[in-house]
C-alpha cells in the first residue's frame, strides 16, 4: 500500500497558504507545483497539483474553487515544546485574518483549523492523579491560546 496523505483543497490561494506554511514551518518545504493550463476558464495558473511538506511530511493541494470549503471536522495538530512555539505560532496563524476558537484551536485567514498545543498540557490533562487532571483540562476550557504557566497553576491548586 502507498502512503496515506492529507490534500487539501483551497478555493484560489493554495500557493500563497504553502508558501506560508512552509515558512512558518521547521524542516518544511515546496517540493512541486503543477498549474492549471491558461485554457482553463478561470483557473488558468492556479494550483492544480501541488506537493509539498511540514515538518518532514508530506500533503498536497489544490486550488479547485469555493465549493467545499474547510471545516472544523479536520484540523493540523501542532506540538509545542514550551510556551514560546505556542506563542509564534498562534500570532503566526492567527494574524491576517485568522480567527481565534477555544482550547487551543484556531482557523487561519484560509479557514484551515488548527490546534496549537504544548506537550505540558498533554502532560498535565493525563495527570495520574485524577483531581489534577480535572482541574488542568477545567483551566484549559477557559482559554483560546494555551497559557502554560496558568493551567500548571491551576493544577497545583487543591
């Protein structure tokens, strides 16, 4: 079997979205792009085919119009190392027009969600003590970006 890989359909801006996925990315990169021949009404240049990788692995993308728009239904799962990835990439995805959703979540400015998430607050929401664990996902529902420093907070509290 051949590998199983997420491609994802934009309306007119697959380009312009992994250029900046790419940048924003680690280890990320354009690998190809195939383009709409101009006799294409309306679509002539635009991303018809595109490879390219996040974090050493692979998606693909299209440009193919506005009828199936993104949904929350499937999102990009960001592990952050410390509070400082969590805060580049929240301003990252979230400026330009990104929207910011709780527990972490966000759409950026195409509509794509994406959860940014510490590993600390993996860590702490499966916390072997239960009430710990209660009170860090309870501090959690509380925020859009993750806070670190405040879920451990309220972790520790009791």
């Amino acid at each position: 079997m051949g590998d199983v890989t997420p491609f994802l359909w934009f309306d007119d801006s697959a380009e312009e979205a992994i250029a900046f996925y790419t940048g924003l990315i680690p280890e990320s990169e354009i690998v190809a792009i195939g383009r709409y021949p101009d006799e294409v009404p309306g679509m002539g240049g635009k991303v018809m085919h595109a490879h390219f990788r996040l974090a050493g692995r692979d998606y693909y993308a299209m440009d193919a119009g506005p009828q199936f728009p993104f949904t929350d239904a499937i999102s990009l799962y960001v592990s952050c190392a410390d509070q400082g990835e969590v805060d580049r990439y929240w301003a990252a995805l979230t400026g330009d027009g990104g929207q910011e959703q709780p527990c972490g979540w966000l759409k950026d400015r195409w509509g794509l969600s994406w959860q940014i998430v510490p590993d600390r607050l993996i860590e702490l929401i499966r916390d072997p003590d239960p009430e710990r664990a209660h009170r860090s996902v309870q501090a959690m529902l509380q925020m859009r970006k993750i806070d670190i420093a405040t879920i451990e907070a309220a972790a520790a509290a009791g």
